[in-house]
C-alpha cells in the first residue's frame, strides 16, 4: 500500500523515530510535520497538548496516511487514547516501546526515565514499566532545558555539554543500570548524556523499539508498501524551515529534504 507514514512531533525530536523507520522500512513515504513553533509541549497543559496534537493529526489524514506514529512522548501521554478511538488508522505512540526495551536490557531493575515535564508528571512511563515487572524500581527526572537546547541547534560542544550535566546533577548518588530516554528530543544529545551517567550504564531511546513496532503493524495489516518507486519524503514544520532543515539534513544525513511550512 503506498500511502505515506505519518509521524508527528512538538518540534525536531521525533526526526529520531524517523530515521529508525527509514532504516527498517527503506520503501516506506514518510510525512512528518513537527509543531516547531509552538515547542516545547513538556510545560503545557494537557488541554493545549491534545489540541496541537489534534491539529497535527488531522492535517496529515487529509494528506490520506495509512497509519500515524506519534513521536512525542508528552503528546503520547496525553493524546493517544483518544487518536486510537476516534482515527480510523493504526496509531502508535512512543512510550510504551521505550519501556518494553529498557524492561529486557536493565539487570538490576533500576531505571531512570528522563523526559519532559509533562510526561514525568503523566505517570506514562511508571505505568507502562511496572505493567511489565513489578520488581522495576523506576527514577523520573523532569529535564525542561533539554528540548530547548536542541531546538537551537546549538547541542554540540562544551556549552551543551554543561547544561547537560547541570540538569542531571539531581542522579548524581542514585543507583541505576538504564536511563530511558523518554523524549523523543534526547537522541539528538545522547552523546552528553552518556558521558555524564558513565559506560556501565546503558541508555536508550524508544526509537528503534517504536520502528520495530510499525514494521510489525504495517505487515499484520497487510499495508507495507511493495512498490519499486523511490519514496519521497515530506517534512513541514510550523516554524523557521531553515533552522530545522540544517538539524534535520544533519540527523538523517539526507541532503535537499523536501521541508515545508505548514500552518495548523
């Protein structure tokens, strides 16, 4: 079936769960649209995040998706009951993949779940581990400058490597074996957060589980793509097209991305 993916996101982050689906399905159109202008989500309240969302969703079924990838954790939270109910596609969200896979790597069952305010404050992430093992013993950490940081563009260097370290100063003498990076966002300064919490500890994004998850959908429903044609891809984003080509040409390592503006 060749209609297109849709993933959507509060801004560049979800460019993470993106790449993961164009590498496990090379055939598969994606269409993102990443709510830039209104970004951060993680500080709103639940009202505005399922109305962007919302707004985000429906712009992409009327470019006729065949299923939706909501690459957003805080949106996941608020939103993916109700995308589920009333879409008449298969919709996706990112948190519970992220749990399933910091459930088979984590030894000792102790888990931080970095993520936004709003998704720390949902509860998403304890709910979605201790339905997996009761035995989790799970550490949230709100990290509100994180997304920020990277919606600037300005996540290398020793600049952003202090901001880094600063917001996780508060695990500095817990114990734990995984961190979950519960914002689709955090890949894109993996690098600095791993430096910080140090190499025996494992961390990981919901990115590759979330792929594995609309390969697996997508053939169950018998909607994989099996034409030949080369897909093209279409980005919008709802603010600077400039900004978010150069962080989006540099994480996908695509050159001249079709990027488009869009106005929910």
């Amino acid at each position: 079936m060749n209609a297109p993916i849709g993933v959507i996101d509060s801004g560049v982050g979800g460019l993470t769960v993106a790449k993961q689906i164009i590498n496990v399905l090379p055939n598969e159109t994606i269409y993102y649209i990443g709510d830039t202008a209104r970004c951060p989500y993680g500080p709103r309240n639940r009202h505005e995040v399922l109305k962007f969302t919302w707004q985000m969703a429906n712009a992409l079924v009327k470019m006729n998706i065949k299923m939706l990838v909501i690459a957003c954790n805080t949106a996941t939270a608020v939103a993916l009951e109700s995308l589920q109910k009333h879409l008449s596609i298969p919709v996706i969200g990112v948190i519970n993949a992220g749990a399933r896979a910091a459930e088979k790597k984590t030894k000792k069952n102790e888990i931080v779940v970095l993520a936004t305010e709003g998704t720390i404050k949902s509860g998403a992430y304890e709910n979605a581990l201790l339905s997996l093992s009761t035995k989790a013993k799970i550490i949230p950490l709100a990290c509100p400058t994180f997304v920020p940081l990277v919606e600037s563009g300005e996540y290398e260097g020793q600049f952003a490597f202090d901001l880094v370290a600063k917001g996780l100063k508060p695990l500095k003498n817990k114990k734990f074996d995984t961190v979950i990076l519960g914002c689709t966002h955090y890949p894109i300064i993996q690098h600095h957060i791993e430096k910080v919490v140090g190499s025996d500890v494992f961390v990981l994004s919901s990115a590759e589980e979330t792929a594995k998850e609309v390969k697996e959908l997508l053939a169950y429903e018998q909607k994989l793509n099996t034409s030949s044609e080369e897909p093209h891809h279409i980005f919008y984003a709802t603010g600077s097209v400039p900004i978010f080509r150069t962080i989006a040409e540099n994480w996908l390592s695509i050159n001249d991305l079709d990027i488009r503006r869009i106005k929910l």
